[in-house]
C-alpha cells in the first residue's frame, strides 16, 4: 500500500487535469530503488508484488492516490509556449516521508494526457534507463535531483525513428512545480492562480520565506547551489528550459543530459542544441536567464509597480555572486581546500585551462590528483608540474586536503559510453546486467572496486557518444 496525502490536487481545476494512467500489456519490473522506498517509507514487498507492479505500470489506480496530469508553459530555446503540461507524465499523488518530508509519485511514461498535442505519452526504455542511473548517482553525490523509484517495462513498442520496446519510470521528486507552471498562470493575466501557486510553493518548499520576494530569493539560492554542482561533475543538462527548472531547485528532466569526458568548456551534446544555448559553460547564463522569466511571473504579486520590478531584478542579478561563491567553494572543494579564499580562483583557472588545451579527461584529472596520477592524463606534464607545484604549495599544512579531495571528486560517473551499452543490451537482448552493474557501482561513486574498474575509464575512439536524444 502507498498512504498518500494530496496537496496539488486540492488546488483548483486549472492547476491540472484529472487524467489517469493508461494500461499496458504485459509490465515487468526491471528495477525497484529499496533505499528509496525505505526513505519514502513505502513498503517495497508489497512495490514487488504482483498489485504493487500494477501500480507501477500504471494498470492500477491505488487508494488514494488521485492521478493528474499538470498544467504549465515554458520557453523553449528562448521560444515561448503558453502550454505544454504534463504530455506524458501522470502525478499519482504525495507522500510523507517518515522524517515528516513531502515527496511527489509519479510515473512517467504514462500515456497520453490533455496535454499531449498529439505525442503518444510513452516512453522507451533508453530514457527510462538513462534516467534511473543519471538520477540516482546525482542523489549519491548528493546534488539535488528528482529520484527513480522503479523502471518497468510495458511489452509494448513505441514509435520514434523505428520500434522500440516500452516503458515507465516511476519519478520522486520534492514537486514537480516548475518555472513553467508560473509563466502558464502569468501568460493568461491570472493573478490569484499566482497566487495561490505562491503560496502553495511557499509552504512546500520554503515555510519560512515571506511573499514572492522572498520566494524569488529562495529559488535563486537553490538554483545557484545546483547548478554548482553540476559544473562541478561536468554535467550538461542539454535542455534547460523554463518547464525543465524546478523551483524547488532539483535537477529535472534528464532527456538529452551528459557528462564530459574530455574537458571542452563549450561541449554540447544535445541533438536538439544546435546552437550551443545549452553548453556546460553556458549554463549559469542561462539560469539568470530562466529566473528572470520567474521573476517577471511574480513581479504583480510584488506590487506591480516600478519598485517591485526593482526588487525582482535585484534579487535576479544576486544569482552571480551567489554562484561564483558556491563555484569557488565546489571547485576549491576539488583541489582539498576547504576554506577557500578569493585568489585560489585563479589557480582553479590555471588548471581549467591546461585541461582544455588537451581536452583531458575531466573526471580522471581531478580524481587523479588524489592518488597522484593527475600527470599521467597531460600531454605537456612540465605545464602540469609548474602548476602542480603551485597547488603543493597552497595545501600544504592542510591536514584536512585529501579528505575534502576524496569527497568531492567521484571515482566514477555515468559515462555516456557505457550507458549507451546497457540501453543497448537491454534494448536489444534483454540484458539488464550491465545496467545492473553500473546502478551498483554509481550509488558508491567514490569506492574502489575490481569489478567497477572498467566503468571509470573514458570510451575508446569507436565508443564517444557525440550526441544525445529526448526520448519523446
């Protein structure tokens, strides 16, 4: 059983649609997260069990639960769209965690929705899997993100270029209220949906904030925070509109995401990116970019008036600082420096910039300095060395460097190669053991083992992945 407890859907009709999940044929599942069941307090023998599988395909409306669909705009590439929605994602309801925290079930891949303009609401077992593992290893590191509960398979196809086989994720998540569901209420000159979305997000998300300023503040501190971390591990999104930035300040939507192997500051991987708005480097940019559509939404709920745009672009041009703050400590972090201070900025650069000379190997450059074998990944090792004297010298007396190294730089990330391989052998075998494999090794990204080996080195020639795919 889920013992669900409804907010969202008490809110007025507008804030979504009624919509239940559509059946599938013949689910299956392929992998059900028990330490996060157990964090939701969810009881995963009965998840495991032939009722709670129905539940999780979406063949079975459990008690309780009140399935919607949610309603929301978005820019999108800088283009806007006054509604997308859920188009294939359904909200069976929240839960309360036994620590007292709220936490949304959803399953995504449902079917199609009101809001599906003409998609069929599905998705195929790539994104699903690609979520599952990108997510959960973010949650390890310890970035905020929505979680993958389980990833079920359907006994269906679906149709993208060719056939390709089913299946759902169940998605966890703070909420799924993002940017966009503000711009959707903004764009129709609906103030008290505004509102009553203000204050329903205030008391979810930050209970102590005080009106839509403070709401604005809040989400610029959570922002500047993830996306920190993000750069922090190389990670590009690939597709950061507003309806994929949560205000909560999760990471949402992995569709086209990637990590870096050969450090490229402007590396774009998404097939639909084709101008690069979404690059690594970019992507602070395009966050100040994403608030200021957010602010705009809340500047009339702020009086409406030449101060309260004042005030909002203010609290939007506070976002810098706050993101070079937790840049510096993030990436001072990664060099064993705890308490970091203005000029180890420029030694941070240094590095960066050996390392985009020779497109080194982002993840393996910054591990290896801990266990000495950061060299070993440069061409020109006396440019290294130079620097590396100067780094000796900052941490030197440090008792506590290489234990702020071992925490902040991850033995292992979610290649974009070796996912690749498990969507494939799933895809195409059924095989689920390398998927496995690396769900096992990803929830311990800075432990050592044999077995895991192979998963921290960079693709050969013939296995870069130099694109990226949605999935819808």
């Amino acid at each position: 059983m889920i013992h669900f407890n409804n907010s969202y859907a008490r809110l007025p009709e507008g804030f979504f649609t009624r919509t239940a999940p559509t059946p599938v044929r013949d689910p299956k599942l392929v992998a059900l997260n028990l330490p996060l069941a157990e964090r939701l307090g969810l009881d995963a023998e009965w998840l495991q069990s032939p009722e709670g599988l129905q539940v999780l395909a979406g063949n079975a409306v459990a008690e309780g639960s009140e399935p919607i669909a949610q309603a929301y705009a978005g820019h999108q590439f800088g283009g806007f769209s006054p509604q997308l929605g859920d188009g294939r994602a359904v909200l069976l309801g929240e839960v309360i965690a036994p620590d007292g925290a709220r936490f949304d079930i959803q399953l995504k891949g449902a079917g199609p929705t009101p809001f599906s303009r003409r998609g069929d609401g599905r998705a195929w077992l790539g994104p699903v899997l690609r979520e599952y593992l990108v997510s959960e290893f973010m949650a390890a590191f310890g970035v905020p993100t929505t979680r993958a509960l389980a990833a079920v398979t359907t006994g269906e196809q679906v149709i993208r270029e060719t056939l390709l086989p089913g299946a759902v994720l169940t998605r966890i998540a703070a909420s799924h209220i993002r940017v966009g569901t503000f711009e959707f209420y903004a764009a129709r000159g609906d103030r008290e949906r505004l509102r009553l979305l203000t204050e329903h997000v205030i008391a979810r998300h930050y209970p102590d904030a005080s009106g839509a300023a403070d709401l604005l503040q809040r989400v610029v501190e959570a922002q500047a925070y993830t996306i920190s971390c993000w750069m922090g591990l190389g990670f590009i999104h690939g597709v950061m509109n507003t309806d994929n930035m949560s205000v909560s300040g999760e990471t949402i939507d992995y569709g086209p995401c990637a990590f870096m192997d050969g450090y490229q500051p402007d590396k774009v991987f998404s097939s639909i990116d084709a101008y690069g708005r979404y690059a690594w480097n970019e992507q602070p940019n395009i966050a100040v970019w994403n608030l200021a559509q957010l602010a705009s939404c809340l500047v009339p709920l702020m009086g409406d008036s030449d101060e309260a745009v004042a005030e909002a672009t203010r609290i939007v041009h506070s976002f810098p600082a706050l993101y070079q703050r937790e840049w510096l400590k993030r990436f001072a972090a990664k060099l064993g420096i705890s308490q970091p201070r203005p000029e180890d900025r420029a030694l941070i650069e240094k590095l960066l910039s050996l390392m985009a000379q020779e497109q080194v190997d982002f993840t393996r450059a910054f591990a290896g300095l801990s266990d000495g074998k950061a060299r070993d990944e440069f061409i020109d090792r006396d440019a290294f060395d130079q620097w590396a004297a100067e780094w000796q010298a900052r941490i030197a007396g440090l008792p506590d460097a290489a234990e702020f190294m071992a925490r902040a730089n991850p033995r292992r990330i979610p290649r974009n190669h070796r996912i690749e391989q498990a969507i494939a052998l799933a895809r195409d075998e059924g095989d689920y053991s390398l998927f496995h494999l690396l769900d096992a090794a990803l929830r311990q990204p800075f432990t050592d083992r044999a077995q895991w080996d192979a998963l921290a080195l960079p693709p050969e020639p013939d296995e870069v992945v130099q694109r990226t795919f949605c999935g819808t």
